[in-house]
C-alpha cells in the first residue's frame, strides 16, 4: 500500500517537472531559466524551410522582475513563422550557461544570435566563433565588454541617462531639504550603477541633499519594506524614496502605508521607481506615487527592423541604439502613458 | 612506583551528575601479566578504563606510567596511546566503511601521505600471524561482528603497546576464536605486555589471569592473586554478599514442571525469512520457556526474527491461541501480545539520546496508539514502577538510556516489554555483556514470568544459562534447525554433540 | 509534551554546582542568552530601539509600531518555518533546502486561485480560505514528494530537497504562466498587515496560533516522541513497532503544512509574488534557527521551543543591523560572525569549559569562608 502511495506521489511529481519543462510552446513560460541542462526549445532548422530566418535568443530569466518578464514577452511575441522568424529561445542567470547555449547556437548556423548577457565579461569566444561562422550578433538590454566591430547592433537602455532624468526631476521638486532613502538593486548591475551614479553625485554635491539609509535590497521587495519599516521604527526624519525599480518601490510604500506616512502627489514622502510595470504606472497615475522612470523593456521592435534592414543589405545607422525612454510624473502622466508604455 | 609495575593509579576519582562513579580508586598493573579487572555493571570498570585512556577527565587521583617520570598527563586517547597505552573496547569502534588495513593504521600514519601497498602488506601479515579470517582490502562492515572484533585487537596488538586494555573483548567471539586470543595474549605476556582484561566470564578469567582487582560501586573491593581466590568468593567479593549456589536459580523460582501438554500460544510452520534462514517449524506453549541454541550466525537470532516480523517474512504461517495470524511487521506481532528484546541492544534495543522513562514505555506507548500519548503522571508512574522492580540503577527517570551501563540498558528494554504484557516473549541474548548478579536476577525473571503464565523464548550464548531456564531447546546449524531437545536430553554434552552434528551420520 | 522541555525541574543537582553551570547545560541557554545580549546591545546603546508607539495607517486604523513589533512581525516565517525545519531534522538527521522555493510555489498557487486568470485583480475569485487550503494542499504533496525521496528512496535529505530547491521557483512561474500577479483585494492582505481595527500586525497572531497547534499536537499525539525516537535509532523504533519511514514522510509533510502558512503570509504582505526573489535564501535562516535552538542538526531530541527562540533571535539581529545602518550587502557577513560566535558557544566542549571556569572561583571563595 504504501510501496504503491510513494510510486504515485513520484509520478505525480514527475510529471508536474515534465508539464513545466515542456509547455514551452504555447506559453511564454520556459523552465530553462533553473534547468540547466535543458535543451532550446526549438532546433532552428537552417534555411532549408520556407526562407525563415534562424534567430537564437539568450535572455535572463523571465522570473526576475516585471521588466524582464515584459522584455522576454515581447522577444517571444515578436520572433515567430507569423513575423518569418524560426527562433530558438533560451533563458538564464548565470553567464557560463548563456556562453555554453551560444555556441550551441553558433553551431546550428543560426543568421542571427541576439542576446541578452548576464555579465558583461567572458563572450570572447562566442564573439569569434560567430565572426567565424558568419552569425551576425545583436546586443539587446545588455551590453557586453567586446570591440564594437564584434557586433552589428546594440538596443539597450541607458541606465545613466535614466538615473539623471530621475535626479533631475527631484531637483526641480525645490524641496528645502532632500532626506532619502535610497534603495539599491542588485550590487554592480547595470541598472544599479547607472541609477545609484547620478543619485550619489547630486547627494555628495548639494549640502541639502542626505542619505538616511543607502542599502540594497537586491530587487526584493520584502527586503525594500524592512529596510523602510527600519528607518520608520528608528523614527529618522526623511521625505524621498528613491528605489531602483518598481517591485522595491512597492514594498517600501506598503512600509509607509503601515505606519500611516502619506506619500505621493499630496503625501509627506515622494516615493520614486523605475522600469515600465503596468500597475506602477497607475500608481503614479493615481497620484499614490510621483515617479517613474521608465525603461523601456520592448527592444523586439527595434532589434526586428534591424535585421530586416540587415537581410535587405542596409547596416544599422548607429551602432548603439538607445530605446526611447523617459520619466512620468504623477502632476502630467495620463491613462494614455499607461496604456502606451505600460507593460 | 612500585618494583615490575607499568602502571600505577592512585586515589582515582570520577563523578557524573548526579552519580560517584569512582571513589579513591588504586590499581597497578606489573610487567607481563594479565590482570583481570571485575566487578558488577556500574561497579566502574568501564570508567576506570575510560580515566586511563583519557576519554574521561579525572576528577582527582594521580596516573604513573612506567618510563614517565612524576605523575603522567593523559587528556585524550592520541596522550593515553603515545604513553604505550592501547584500548579495544567492549563496542566496537573502528569505521565499517573503510578497509581492514585502513582501520589498523588509521590515525598513526606519519605525514599526510601513506604507503598503501606498504599499508596492506603489513596489515595482512598480522592479519595471517594472528588467524585473523579477514583480507586487509575488505571493508570492515562486510566482516562479522566477531572478526571485526579481532581486527580491533590486532590493530591495538601492532600499536607496539607497554598496557593493553581489553574491555569485554570475548563477549562476541566463539570458543574457538577465543582460544586464538588466549594464545594471543599469553604470547604478549611473555613480551612483558601488561594486559588489563575485563571480562563477564568466569572461566576465561581462571583460564588467562594472573591477578584480579574487583571494583564494587566504584570503591575498590581489595587486589587478589588468582591462586587466593576461589570463585564462589570473587562472585561474592563483586556481588558484595554471600551467594547462593547458582545453579540452583531454577528450583527456586518455582520448578521445572511446565506441563508439556495443553494448547500453543504461539504455533509457525515452515517459517523462513529474508535473512536467509532455511523454513522451520515452532511452537511454545503457556508457561513455558524455551530457547533456540547454536554457534554464532547458526541463524538462531534470525528465527526469532522472523517469529517477531523484524524480517521480512518469505514464508510459512503462524497461529496464535490456534488462529491464523498475520505478522509482517512488528507491530503485528505487538498487537498479537508478542515481546523481543533484540540482540543488539545498543543498535536496535535501546533509543540513546532519550530518557530511562521514554525508553520503558516506547513499546507500550505504540501500542497505544499516535494519538493517546500517556500523561506525564502516567509515564513516570510506569518509569518508577519498573526501575523499582527490576532494580534500574540510574540518577533518575529523567537520565539519558546511553549513560547508563549496559546491564542497567538491558533491564530498561527488559522493563519495556514487560510493561506491554506480552504472552508471549522472545529475550534474545539477554545477559550478554552483563555482570554475573544481574545475569541472575534475568535468569530470575524469565522463570518467574514463565510461572505467571507467560510464555518465553530465550537465547544466550552460555549453555548452563539455557539449561538452567529452559525446558526445551530448539538447535540451529548452519541456518537451519537440526534438532529439538528436552527432558533428559537436556546436557550439556549432548547439545554439544547436536550442535556439532557429528552424531547426526 | 516529550521533550526535554521540562527537564529543567527533573535535572540531577549535585549541591556544589554553581547556578552557572546548571544554566549553561540548559538547551535553552545559547538562545535565551543571545537575546539577552542583543537586548541588553540596545539597551545601552539606544533605548529608544524599544519605544512602541500607535500610529494610524493609511487606512485609518490604529497600529502599533516600532522596533520590537517589526522583529515580531517580520519573524512570522521564519518561526514557521523553523518549527517543520526542527521536526524534519529530528527524524530524518537532515535539513529541508527547498522551503524558499516552495514557499514560492505556495504563494504562486494561492495568487492563482484568488486572481484567476487575471493578471491583476481587484477582487477576491475565490474565497480566500479555500485559496490558502488549496496553497496548504500542493505544499503538502511536495512536502510528500521530498519525505519519499527522503524516507524510501533513503536518499539524503539536503540531496533530495535540492531537486525542488532548483526547480521550484521555475513551477512556480509555470503556475501563474511566468506572469506576476498582483491581488489588489484588500482583504487579501489581511494576514500579512492588520486586520481593520486590530492594532497587531496578523502575522504575528497567526505565528502565535502555529505555536499554539503545535504545542498542543506535541501535546496530545506522540509526534514528538516518535520523531525523536525515529530519529536517534530507526532500526530499535522499528523494532518497537514504529514505522520510521512513515515518520520521516509524516514530518515532511508537515513541514510543507508550515511553507505554506509562511508562503501565504508572505504573499498576503504585499498581493503579489517575484518568483526569483521571493524568500530567497529563507532556507539557510530557518536551519540556522534550529542550530541556535541547540537542537543537533543530525536529528534526533528536539526542542521545538529553542528553534522558535533561535528564530527570533535572528530576527531580532536583523533588525538591530538595519537599525545601526549596516549595509546590507555586508549583513550576511555580520550574521556570519554572530553566528559562528553562538554556533562555537553552544557546542557542548565550550560549555563545559565555561562552566569549569566559573567553578574554579566560586570555590576558591568557598575555601577562604
């Protein structure tokens, strides 16, 4: 009785594992991002079928954060048979296995490898085999240590520019005392540098500018809450929430929210985020929060007509492609902005 | 020191909470003797042992080791070893899961790298000189318990010791096997070895032994040369009073005269596990005692095994009270009013870490069910009730099973079943490891709950023990039984002869 | 209940042993002690740490607030935890890596259950109640599935939970189609914030009910005796007519009870789940809570109360390095050190020593009177 209890319950589980790896195809989800070892999801089948072009997609893991999962939604929106794509997708946090997936990609004769790195060293190699092998290579999100010739395109966002947009815009609010708590993303993230950079310059240059707490909750936003819940409890005087994307945003509000401390368009505490989350954007838009700072997750768009203009023989005008990106503000943002950017 | 000694102990001291397990203790050992060191369980042997070989600290008293001068320091096993001072003790402690070789020179290689070839060549000389049935590449646990003993001797045999303490070495050996270690440790006499010999059997102490020193309640008793002391007065000297004729315990309580008629309690037929025994048939009836005999691994533990559901069953059909029973598990056979006390009580008797009182009622307790624990007031009624009867020395109720000493564990376990009350129990080696009083007091016991009715299976190693409880013998070789005795059959030579089977053709 | 709980009482006193050393030898001791000490830390250095004040949130109740009402409040799932993680190390000699992962998937199951198919609700479609059972339900059958790896497939335990450990965040994606969903009810957020009119954050009452089922099946079951006893000697708990693989099993599974509750209370702070970050590295805390409860981390005699302590205790730490601004990517580290100090304390060597030296002294001072 029991033998057979233990045979079912190890069925049971084996096939949940095998539901989850394999349903790839009709949804966005893809277990490739904790397994390893799994395979693409699709072989690219050269151009043999019906003029397609191969495409292998090396992105992080969806999971991550909104953004990511946004971004990898629009990758795998845009690269299908309907848009003349026979695209290969793969996600992963952890660089050593993009770099082992890529050279499988290379290895496939894949037209084109886009990618999305985990870190930004190590892609050496993978740069010289595709040289080698004639597999054209297009940045998106992320950019990588490498020569510019080593790659055709880069459609990234510009973190510092976002971080300065941010700062900027919190100049202009003419407080007579600027008290924040700074909340960090993940230490030595592109996101992190870019958005720490202009805070950390305003903050050591203007005398009114005061750092009340400084700390990362690596884009945890049960991490960002006990952080702000710290400083509530500590009974520190401060006014600014700058955190570094949404999700940490969020918990430092549901912080303030505890103990009564208004925010937003009429509240005591500007709360400020980043990145393109749907409900943030209606946050702001409610006027619960006054700020953020979109970065734009829908490179699919850009990255297809490059390589559309690239299969017609046109190189990209410039190299590095920023994404349109900007701040909303809770006294000018509109249903319109939501719907528009929001993810 | 004194003139010849190697070792010297002066005014020893230990206590424990709650427990003076040593009180102003003396003991000297000269130059190539054997010296046996007895005593009851709890009497501090053991202790003794541990002080010596720096498992224990001291709590007062001075050790004085030939060759060191003042009083020696000995704060670990590695300061007793380096001082010439070797142990193997009563429970085997060497790693199963390494090889013979490696478990005689693990710990006293010089350096970080080691000689195998070297290694394995000399493990398997000693191996060959001592008779030892083990390659030195074997991995120790595939050995016999018995072997794995031997293992233990030699590797503290090659340790070049000047003291060599064997704490109950025998209790796990065959005549045979001990003999070769009599030989053993007269060979090292003659070296100038001193050997501390600790010991339940009588016999093997007037066999090996030059001297004794009795210990009783942790004081010492006095030191006797073996010629001085006759038998009757060391048993008295460890029991620390008069003893009556032992062999006459059966008399005592209440006779032999168990009626060979009436219905079973407990009836299998061609019964056989997985622990490879061949189908036997058993029965016992109510109020009788009666027990399976043979060499060690004839197979007779399995039986009873097999009878309890602590192997899994292969085959054969049991009755109880003349209807069919079910036993796949021991708790079948519990609910079936079945009782076992296992063989090895260290690893599947006693549960160590916990206390005296949960380690009585387990059996009981399990019966009763998950969800109907018993009260507090309940279970230290029971705890109490028991160490009262069976005489458990321990601090309390409350004291963890493993710190008590081996004879007071098995009294536990013996408590354990008999608070279930069974019909029917199976004590398999009951007394091994144990003092000569307590030995007597189970002996006892076994007759007594045969006269209340109760039925019981017993197993022991020591044939006069069997004669003396049961009243029929059921005789084990080579995994099968091969022959059943009782009445007047019941001698000693005669079961040897069945044992042997050289009548047989 | 069977644990040692009550030993204090029954303990043999010899009449010359210091107070000192009966305290040190208590279970207890290493937890209470680093409370103690962290109480006493900001005490002197600023007691305005314990200062509780009432507040009025956002939605016009009152709340307490406060230093000590955010260690109580933030400890919920760690306590919880910590109470399956000691079961299941009593009877299986190992620990559970995959609560955090679990916990992930206990809060994707119940977010799906009360949004639907939405991907961002405003009301409840399915009452709450049912969602969280639902949640307990799964968390349960992959407790199963780890006690069967564990108790039948005898497979160690940190091996066997590192399949969930690595996978379990990628299921729980999969539940809620690798979209992050977000409960806007507010009466899903009940249990991780407060309740309308009630000044106590709710995890903190439903920590206290746990602790309370717990003493009370620990109580009125054996389960504290048999998980014991299966975990110092599987083969004599067998023997007794126990069935030490269904034990081990049975612990696993309430541990899964117990992610869920936390999963769920997890959840329900903020109506929504990030499955990558989500109790991330909860694992690591709620074994390191069993260790400072002074419960051997090879199983066997347990103190569910000193695992519940030693919870807190980190907690409490947490806080207090928060509070001085230590930056939290250093916070691991100072955890670290705290940790390696209790682990090094409450070894059963350095106890002894520290009550030898105090019992030198105290009869030296016998000897001069």
């Amino acid at each position: 009785m029991k033998k057979v209890l233990c045979l079912v319950l190890t069925l049971c589980m084996v096939l949940a594992l095998a539901a989850c790896g394999g349903n790839s195809g009709g949804t966005p989800a893809d277990s490739g991002s904790q397994t390893p070892a799994s395979t693409p999801d699709a072989q690219p089948a050269g151009d043999t079928n019906s003029g397609l072009i191969t495409v292998g997609v090396i992105n992080n893991d969806p999971n991550e954060s909104g953004y990511r999962t946004a971004n990898d939604a629009a990758m795998r929106a845009m690269f299908t048979e309907a848009n003349g794509y026979k695209a290969t997708f793969y996600n992963n946090n952890d660089a050593a296995q993009q770099i082992a997936t890529a050279q499988q990609m290379i290895q496939d004769e894949v037209d084109f490898l886009l990618l999305s790195p985990a870190s930004t060293t190590g892609w050496d190699s993978v740069l010289q085999d595709a040289q080698a092998a004639g597999t054209q290579i297009i940045l998106f999100d992320r950019m990588l240590e490498a020569d510019e010739s080593m790659y055709v395109a880069a459609v990234v966002s510009d973190m510092p520019a976002e971080g300065k947009t941010a700062v900027d815009w919190l100049a202009a609010q003419g407080l007579s005392e600027y008290n924040i708590i700074h909340i960090q993303g993940h230490m030595g993230s592109d996101a992190q540098l870019g958005r720490t950079g202009a805070l950390d310059e305003k903050v050591s240059a203007e005398a009114s500018w005061n750092y009340v707490t400084q700390q990362t909750a690596d884009w945890d936003e049960a991490t960002a809450r006990t952080i702000t819940q710290s400083v509530i409890d500590s009974g520190k005087p401060f006014n600014v929430i700058y955190a570094e994307n949404n999700g940490m945003a969020r918990g430092a509000v549901a912080a303030l929210d505890a103990a009564g401390i208004t925010h937003g368009k009429n509240g005591d505490v500007i709360v400020m985020g980043f990145d393109s989350d749907k409900w943030a954007m209606e946050a702001v838009l409610e006027g619960s929060w006054n700020y953020m700072g979109l970065c734009n997750p829908l490179q699919a768009e850009t990255v297809d007509s490059i390589i559309k203009d690239l299969v017609a023989g046109t190189a990209p005008a410039q190299k590095i492609i920023y994404t349109p990106e900007q701040g909303f503000e809770a006294a000018t943002i509109t249903q319109a902005d939501v719907d528009t950017y929001g993810t | 020191m004194q003139e010849g000694a190697v070792l010297e102990m002066r005014g020893i001291c230990k206590y424990f909470p709650g427990v003076r397990a040593l009180q102003d203790v003396d003991f000297t050992l000269r130059e190539g003797e054997i010296h046996a060191l007895m005593g009851e369980n709890g009497a501090g042997k053991s202790t003794l042992i541990k002080v010596l070989t720096g498992v224990y600290p001291k709590d007062g008293g001075e050790v004085y080791i030939k060759g060191v001068s003042g009083a020696a320091l000995i704060r670990s096993p590695q300061d007793a070893q380096n001082a010439g001072i070797s142990t193997v003790y009563q429970e085997i402690t060497l790693c199963p899961n390494l090889s013979v070789a490696e478990n005689m020179y693990i710990g006293r290689t010089k350096g970080a790298m080691t000689n195998w070839k070297q290694m394995n060549q000399g493990a398997g000389k000693i191996l060959k000189s001592l008779g030892i049935p083990a390659g030195p590449t074997q991995q120790l646990g595939t050995c016999s318990i018995a072997v794995q003993q031997m293992v233990a001797i030699a590797r503290a045999v090659d340790m070049e010791c000047k003291v060599l303490i064997l704490d109950e070495p025998t209790s796990s050996l065959d005549d045979q096997e001990v003999q070769k270690l009599f030989g053993l440790m007269r060979d090292l006499r003659a070296k100038g070895v001193g050997i501390i010999f600790v010991t339940h059997f009588l016999e093997q102490v007037y066999e090996v032994c030059d001297r004794i020193t009795v210990l009783r309640d942790g004081t010492l008793v006095g030191e006797y040369v073996i010629e001085d002391l006759p038998r009757v007065e060391l048993v008295s000297k460890m029991l620390g009073k008069e003893l009556d004729d032992m062999a006459d315990i059966k008399g005592e309580a209440g006779g032999t005269a168990v009626s060979l008629e009436g219905a079973p309690v407990l009836e299998a037929a061609g019964l056989c596990s997985s622990a490879g025994i061949k189908p036997f048939d058993f029965s016992i009836r109510k109020g009788e005692v009666n027990g399976f005999t043979g060499l060690l691994g004839s197979g007779r533990s399995e039986c009873v095994r097999a009878i309890f559901g602590a192997d899994h069953v292969t085959g054969g059909t049991v009755k109880m009270d003349g209807k069919d029973v079910k036993i796949r598990k021991p708790l079948d056979a519990m609910k079936q009013g079945i009782g076992y006390l296992p063989e090895d009580r260290k690893g599947d008797g006693i549960v160590g870490d916990l206390s005296v009182r949960e380690n009585i009622i387990l059996a009981f307790q399990v019966m009763k069910g998950f969800f109907h624990p018993f009260s507090r007031a309940q279970a230290e009624a029971f705890a109490d009730e028991y160490i009262k009867l069976l005489e458990i020395k321990t601090a309390s109720a409350d004291t963890p099973i493993k710190s008590l000493s081996g004879g007071n564990q098995q009294k536990c376990i013996l408590a354990r079943w008999i608070l279930t009350d069974p019909k029917y129990l199976i004590l398999d080696e009951p007394t091994r490891g144990i003092d000569i009083g307590t030995k007597i007091e189970i002996q006892k016991l076994v007759l007594r709950l045969a006269a209340e009715g109760k039925s019981v299976t017993f197993i022991s190693s020591e044939i006069d023990e069997m004669l003396r409880t049961c009243s029929r013998l059921i005789v084990m070789r080579d995994r099968k039984a091969v022959g059943e005795l009782c009445g007047e059959d019941l001698t000693q030579t005669k079961i040897m002869a069945t044992i042997a089977g050289g009548d047989e053709e | 209940m069977k644990t040692s709980v009550k030993e204090p009482e029954t303990q043999v006193k010899r009449p010359d042993e210091s107070l000192f050393k009966r305290l040190t030898r208590q279970q207890l001791f290493i937890p209470v002690a680093a409370l103690t000490l962290l109480v006493l830390f900001n005490l002197i250095a600023d007691p305005s740490f314990f200062a509780v004040s009432i507040k009025e949130n956002s939605l016009g109740n009152p709340v307490l607030s406060g230093n000590i009402i955010s260690v109580l409040d933030n400890a919920s799932e760690l306590v919880i935890l910590a109470i399956g993680m000691t079961l299941v190390t009593a009877s299986s000699g190992g620990q559970d890596i995959s609560v955090g992962a679990t916990m992930a998937i206990a809060g994707s199951v119940i977010l799906r259950m009360v949004c639907g198919t939405e991907v961002t609700a405003d009301t409840l479609h399915m009452p709450l109640i049912l969602a969280v059972l639902i949640g307990i339900f799964v968390s349960m059958l992959f407790g199963a599935f780890n006690g069967t790896l564990v108790a039948y497939f005898k497979i160690q335990p940190m091996v066997a939970t590192l399949i969930m450990f690595t996978a379990g965040r990628s299921i729980a994606a999969w539940i809620n189609n690798n979209q992050l969903p977000i409960m806007n009810d507010i009466s899903f957020k009940y249990a991780g914030t407060f309740l309308p009119g009630i000044p106590v954050p709710t995890p903190i009452f439903i920590t206290a009910f746990m602790i309370l089922v717990f003493w009370l099946v620990l109580k009125f079951t054996n389960l504290g005796l048999y998980t014991q006893s299966v975990g110092i000697n599987a083969n004599s708990s067998r023997l007794n007519g126990l069935d030490p693989q269904m034990i081990k099993l049975l612990t696993y599974v309430i541990l899964g009870v117990c992610v869920a509750v936390a999963g769920f209370i997890r959840v329900s702070r903020s109506g929504s789940i990030n499955y990558s970050r989500i109790a991330e590295n909860i694992e690591m805390d709620a074994i390191l809570a069993v260790a400072l409860g002074g419960n051997a981390l090879s199983g066997g005699k347990f103190n569910i109360y000193g695992s519940i302590l030693g919870a807190y205790v980190i907690q409490f730490l947490t806080t207090t390095l928060y509070k001085y601004d230590v930056p939290s990517t250093a916070l691991p580290a100072y955890k670290a050190v705290v940790v390696i100090l209790l682990v090094v304390l409450s070894a059963p060597v350095v106890r002894e020593k520290l009550a030898g030296m105090k019992k030198a002294p105290a009869k030296a001072a016998k000897g001069v009177s």
